[in-house]
C-alpha cells in the first residue's frame, strides 16, 4: 500500500514561528494530516500521545494493521511505542533524547546521555543495544529495543521494528580531509530509520522551492498558503504515480523529469487553474468583459495553451516595429527602414564591424590575430546604419550589407 510508513515531524514556521505538528506518508512525502498549535485550549495541554492518536484518526489510519511509524526526538518515548503495538499493533522507530538523571523507572530508556569526555573517549562507530520483552493484555509477546550509538555526537535509536543484534551492519560517513568516505560500525536501527525518515525533508523542501506564499503579516493568510502548496504538492505525486503506471495523459511523463519535471509541472498548472477561472467569468463572446480583463484587442499570441489560444482569440505573433531615433542637423529623426547614409547611431565612437570583418583571417607571424589585435587595428566611428545599429567607417559603407 502507498502509506505503509508514516513519519511525525514537528513543523515550524519560517517567518511567523507557528507549529505544526504533522503525519506524512514517509515513502511519497505526501501530507496526510496536521494540527496547527494556536495556544493553549483548554486547561491541559494535549500530550505527544495524544497528539499522535489524534492525527491518525483523522488521517484515517486506524483500519490497517502491520505500519511502521519513524518519529524524531519530539514524539519518540516508550509510551508512545507500548501505545502503537497494543493499540494498533503498529511498529516504531524513532531517535530519542537521553538524559542525565540517576532515578530510573522500570520503563526509561537504560542509557544515560554521556558527558563530553565519555563521547570523545570512544571511537566513532561504538554502539550498545539493549531490548525489553513485553506483553499485550491479550498475552502477545513482542520487544522494544534501545540503541545508543556514537557518531560525531551520541544518538540513540528506540525500536519496536527490527529487533536484534547489529552484527556486521557499517555505515559510510565521510572524514575532514579524505576523499574517501570511511566505514564504522552501525546499528540495524540506524538503518531501517535513516531509509526512510527524510520524507519530511523532502515535504518541506517542496514547500520552499514551489511556495505560493506571499509576504505579508497576517498569519492565517501563511497558514492558507503553506497548505495550499502542500495540496499542490499532492497532486503532483498523484500525476507522477499515474504517469508511472501508464494511467492518464501520457504528456504527463513529462512531469517525471528529475531537472524540470516539478518546474513543469507548477506552470502547467497555473495555466489551467488560469483558463478555469477566466471560463467561469466569460464565455468568450458577450459584451462587456469581466472589469479585471483587457478591454481592447488582444496581444497577439501562438502558446497554443492559454484561454485565448484555445478559443481561437487570438493569433501569431506581433513584433512591435523598432523605431529607431538619430540626430541629424540637430533635430530628431525618425526612421523604419536602412538608410542610405551614414548617420549617426553611437554618442562615442567605436569600431568598424566591417574593417573588423576583413581581418577574420588575418595572421601575424604565421599565427590568428587576437581579438584584441583586430579591434585596435580597426577604424572607429560612432556612424553606420541607423537601423542596423552596427557602425561602419566611411570606407567600408561602400562595401557593407544590410542584410548582414
């Protein structure tokens, strides 16, 4: 099924700080349910559990059985892990903050944070593990287990998915001055979470590439936007499935392009949502237009795609004619086409496009004359063609060629 791993993350906002805590399916990035976090509502404030069950529901979840949920450090707890097996008999993993504190309950985690010395003693790749075996209250068995693993920093995993000694598993990180990556130790947690975590990485930086947000200070009208550009975003991995599966349009492979696949996508459908809301307004005859419309002739145009082209309002292209203005005998001139004369077209003199044409294959001492050589061999003027707007000296405008 599409949404066999579900990842939490806690969202915040970049301009306005508003959190929102969210699910998203962790293989297509696509958001499932979120909660905005507008204060406190009543006199408690709802746990990390609660929050948890509470985006499942709504994002209709519950029917199914066997999910693996990948949290990060705000939601993960041993709590949270117990509640998802006995309630929906749903896995989890997920890093979790280690603390320092010397009372114990029976369900801490058994590792304690390590001070700066401890960390900097051990070798990058040093790992310990530890499981606890418990019971549903219908009798079932199964195991949670923790892992505490050195990085650069300590990081530690909690696990109720893949359960087992991590013997062999190595990661690959790369070192300050070697090209090479290097290899150490790593747990089987470390592995199963970090395939499949970046789900949110990936929605937000949709959300930051192909934002429809605007600056503004009204943060409601923020809060519409980021949940437009998650709905944009949807439907872009819906078309790409389709696309992938030979359902649809087939121009719609064009959106799979990992270069301009999304880009494309994004304007393909501005330009529908465009057309749409223009159909709504105007049936393309009646008198008069909508007021927000062009009340004259149309701009020509040959897209072939916008509401215009599609009614056949509009048509070719309509190059608006260069007009160009010189000075001659100290008053304004007007010209449209070649003129005869030279006249002039530069207020500094630069050179000849036809000198410099006659020493294209020019040579000194058996070798090409450089750029540079050819220009300052060149003669220089601020006159030639004043339609053309290419300067050519008095000797060479016998010679030049207006259809250069």
């Amino acid at each position: 099924m599409l949404f066999d791993y579900i990842y939490y993350y806690y969202y915040t906002h970049t301009y306005n700080f508003i959190p929102v805590f969210a699910i998203c399916c962790a293989m297509s990035a696509v958001l499932l349910a979120f909660k905005i976090y507008v204060g406190k509502e009543d006199d408690e404030d709802e746990t990390t559990l609660q929050l948890c069950d509470r985006l499942i529901k709504e994002a209709g979840l519950t029917g199914a059985r066997g999910r693996v949920l990948y949290t990060d450090n705000y939601y993960t707890s041993m709590k949270l892990a117990k509640h998802m097996f006995e309630r929906y008999s749903w896995t989890i993993v997920g890093t979790i903050v280690p603390t320092d504190k010397k009372s114990r309950a029976d369900h801490d985690i058994p590792f304690l944070k390590l001070s700066n010395g401890a960390r900097n003693g051990l070798e990058r790749g040093w790992y310990r593990e530890a499981a606890i075996k418990l019971k549903t209250p219908t009798g079932k068995q199964y195991y949670i287990q923790c892992t505490t693993w050195r990085d650069k920093k300590q990081v530690v995993f909690l696990s109720s998915n893949t359960v087992g000694y991590s013997d062999g598993t190595t990661v690959r990180r790369n070192s300050r001055g070697k090209r090479q990556r290097d290899e150490f130790p790593g747990p089987r947690a470390q592995r199963d979470y970090v395939r499949y975590f970046n789900a949110v990485d990936r929605n937000d930086r949709d959300s930051a590439d192909w934002s429809t947000s605007i600056r503004t200070i009204r943060y409601y009208i923020r809060i519409f936007c980021w949940a437009l550009d998650r709905v944009v975003h949807t439907l872009y991995v819906v078309v790409c499935y389709l696309a992938k599966s030979g359902i649809g349009i087939v121009e719609w492979s064009k959106y799979l392009s990992k270069n301009s696949g999304r880009y494309d996508f994004q304007v393909d459908l501005a330009i529908a949502i465009i057309n749409y809301a223009i159909a709504l307004e105007w049936d393309g005859v009646s008198h008069p237009r909508p007021r927000w419309m062009r009340q004259s002739s149309f701009i020509p145009c040959e897209c072939g795609v916008c509401f215009f082209c599609i009614n056949g309002l509009t048509t070719g292209i309509a190059h608006k004619g260069r007009d160009v203005l010189h000075f001659k005998c100290n008053k304004k001139m007007k010209i449209d086409q070649c003129t005869e004369e030279r006249v002039t077209i530069l207020s500094s003199g630069q050179y000849c496009r036809m000198c410099y044409a006659k020493l294209k294959h020019e040579k000194v001492r058996g070798r090409k004359m450089s750029v540079g050589m050819k220009i300052i061999k060149c003669k220089h003027t601020n006159k030639g063609c004043g339609w053309c707007k290419q300067p050519v000296c008095a000797e060479c405008w016998t010679d030049y060629d207006h259809n250069h």
